[in-house]
C-alpha cells in the first residue's frame, strides 16, 4: 500500500454516477466527484520549529475534498487521489 508523507492523506475516490433520472452521461458530462474515504495518512505537518501537528482524519473517514485538489495516482490496479489534508473540506458522519 501507499503511505502517504507530511500532511499528504491518501483517499480511494468515490465512483461517479453513470446516469442520471435514466440518462446516460458520457463522460466529459460528468462532474468529477469531491467524495471518497481515506485510505492512509501521513505522519502530519512539520511546523518551521520541527513539531508535528496530528492529523484531523484517519483511515476509514469518508470525506469531501475540494474539487480541483489532489494528484489522481494509479496503484496496483485502483485510482486513489493525494492530498494535502488542508484540501479536505468536511469529514461526512
């Protein structure tokens, strides 16, 4: 598995919708998704003094993500989006 560094978390991306009231998207239609849950995180942010700040979510946590953040990382077979925790919006309870 991966294991993200810093801040980094790593989240397995929600699937899109195929269609929407019956009608099939193609592809370039669809929104890209801004929900998924989180995999693995980092060890958290190394401030300027050298303290580490523990990181807010956890593995399990499904969340929502600003919709342009991240890297999209291809790994054994799946996609998975990296990034910085501060691009995660809300933790969905």
């Amino acid at each position: 598995m991966l294991q993200p560094i810093g801040d980094r978390v790593i989240v397995k991306v929600k699937k899109e919708e195929e269609t929407v009231g019956g009608i099939v998207l193609a592809s370039n239609a669809k929104q890209k998704p801004t929900e998924g849950e989180v995999v693995a995180v980092g060890n958290g942010l190394v401030t300027s003094e050298g303290k580490v700040l523990p990181m807010t979510v956890k593995e399990g946590d499904r969340v929502v993500y600003d919709k342009y953040s991240g890297t999209n990382v291809k790994y054994d077979g799946e996609e998975y989006l990296v990034l910085h925790e501060k691009d995660i919006l809300a933790i969905v309870k």
